[in-house]
C-alpha cells in the first residue's frame, strides 16, 4: 500500500511537468492550447535525433532543444495565438487544435510510425532505483522528474512575484489595458511568457522520451493527462498543479491495483469527480438566488 501511494506520488510530478505549461498559459493569456502535448512531443523528437542521429547526450540536446522551444513560443505567440486572439475565446482553442494536426502528421511524416525512447540514451537511469526499508524500490528518474517539478514550480512563482519582469507578466494577466497605461508593452510580455511555457513543453517532453516510449500521434493523451491536471488542482494555480498532478497520479496508481484497466479509469474517475464538485459550487449560489427570489412574496 506504501509502495502504491509513493509510486502515485512520483508519478504526479511528471504530470505537474507537462501540465505547468498548460495552466501558466492558461493563467497569463487564458488561452488553453491544444497543441501542448503535440509540441512535447516534438521536443522530445528533437532530443531523440540529437541523440541517435548526432550521437549528443539528452542532457547536453536540453541545451539546443530548449532555445528552440522558446524561439517556437515567440513565433507561435506572434503569429498564431495573438492574431487568434482578436477573433474571441474560441478562435485559439481552434487553432491549436489545427496547429496539433499539423505537428502530428509532420511528425509522421519525417518520423515514421515506430515508438522512439530516449532511455537507450541515458544508460540505466531509465530504470535504476533505491530500496527503502520495507522492500520499497524508488525510481531514481522518478525522483529526478518530481525535483525538476517542485524547481520549476517554486521559480516560477518566484519570478512571477519577485521580479519586474514576472510582475509586468501578471499585471498583463490581470488587465492588460491598464498595464499598458504604465509603460508595459503586453505584446512583448505575453511573447516571453509563451517562451517560457514552451521552455517548460521541452523539459516535458524530455521526461516523457526518458521514462517510456512516443510516436507522432501521443500528444493527445498527454494533453489530456495536462488538462486533467490542472483542472484537478486549479486552472492557472502553480502550485495547485503539484497537487492536482499527485491526486491524478494517486488515483492511477490504486486503480491500477484494483483493475488491469483501472490506470487510466481511475484517473478519469477523479478527473471527473473534481469537475462535478467544482461546476455545482459554481451552480449553487446562482440556484439559491433562484429558489429565493421563487420564495419570496410578489
């Protein structure tokens, strides 16, 4: 049972990874961007050819792979999300899911069908772990990925509250009229932000080609382990996305003890529990409004 619940757990750090990302995007522009586990994906693709084609190390390819993630969020804010912005709320979640499309089958195209790994890569990090008392095994990747969550998590948070830079980001956040009142220029803000979640896309996705295997067409699943996430623990909550990711992860791990299919079941299962709860808080004032004004005298 202890085995299931510090399994669960360090699984939730790799879903707070890719879903950082999605819900600081989500806080600073409140777009929400489809093509999130698709550009994962492509990273991780990036890293891979780094390492099987060019003979670089992961590790070393995060240092290529990363400045170009945050060069893609630049142009993809500037060309893409800005001007789909202009048409309402729906036009971005369109075109990223056309964005997504094309990533896929791009992938597809160059890369073929075959599920690629970054784990023959990486020698035995893949797989090597710790015995804790009681027979309990921790994957030293496992671990690796929930540090790298807490780090990114808690600079994130730093910089958004301890640096102009991060401030002007949340005051476009807020209003970005107003900000641009006192000399912040939203345009460049919400590009640099884009280029910092995309920065965080990359990390994700190398996580992803590290722990298992992908092919061109798993960003969906990844998307939705994202979107997942961050509803479970908030949308645009930083730290809530820690916990929303290990009450996803949780809720995996002991569904999968209970059913072969349950890894997945289970998550949903929660995913959709939260949901529930979440839209009848926001239903209930509006129906106690009613139930009163229907109780009062005319």
């Amino acid at each position: 049972m202890i085995n299931t619940l510090l399994q669960g757990v360090l699984l939730g750090g790799y879903y707070a990874v890719i879903a950082c990302g999605l819900s600081f995007m989500f806080s600073v522009m409140r777009i929400i961007n489809l093509a999130h586990g698709s550009l994962a994906i492509a990273a991780a693709y990036g890293l891979w050819f780094l390492a099987a084609k060019l003979g670089i190390s992961p590790f070393i390819g995060l240092l290529i792979v990363l400045p170009v993630m945050a060069a893609i969020g630049w142009l993809l804010q500037r060309f893409i999300l800005e001007r789909s912005a202009r048409g309402g709320a729906l036009l971005p979640i369109l075109t990223t899911f056309g964005l997504s499309i094309v990533i896929d089958n791009l992938l597809f195209e160059q890369f073929g069908a075959d599920t690629r790994s970054l784990a023959p890569f990486i020698g035995n990090l893949s797989y090597a772990s710790w015995q804790l008392p009681g027979h309990i095994f921790v994957g030293k990747l496992a671990v690796i990925i929930m540090v790298a969550a807490i780090v990114i998590l808690g600079g994130l948070q730093l910089f958004l509250r301890h640096f102009a830079l991060g401030r002007s980001i949340r005051a476009t956040a807020e209003d970005p009229d107003t900000a641009g009142l006192v000399g912040i220029d939203a345009r460049r803000v919400n590009a640099i932000a884009t280029a910092i979640t995309m920065v965080t896309v990359g990390i994700a996705g190398a996580f992803l080609a590290m722990r298992a295997t992908f092919s061109p067409y798993a960003g969906g699943p990844q998307l939705l382990f994202a979107f997942e996430t961050a509803v479970i623990g908030g949308a645009g909550s930083l730290w809530g996305t820690l916990a929303g990711g290990i009450v996803l992860g949780l809720a995996q791990s002991a569904g999968a003890q209970l059913h072969p299919q349950g890894f997945l079941i289970g998550g949903h299962l929660v995913f959709l529990l939260v949901l529930f709860v979440r839209l009848l808080q926001y239903r209930l004032p509006v129906a106690g409004r009613i139930r009163a004004l229907l109780r009062s005298p005319t």
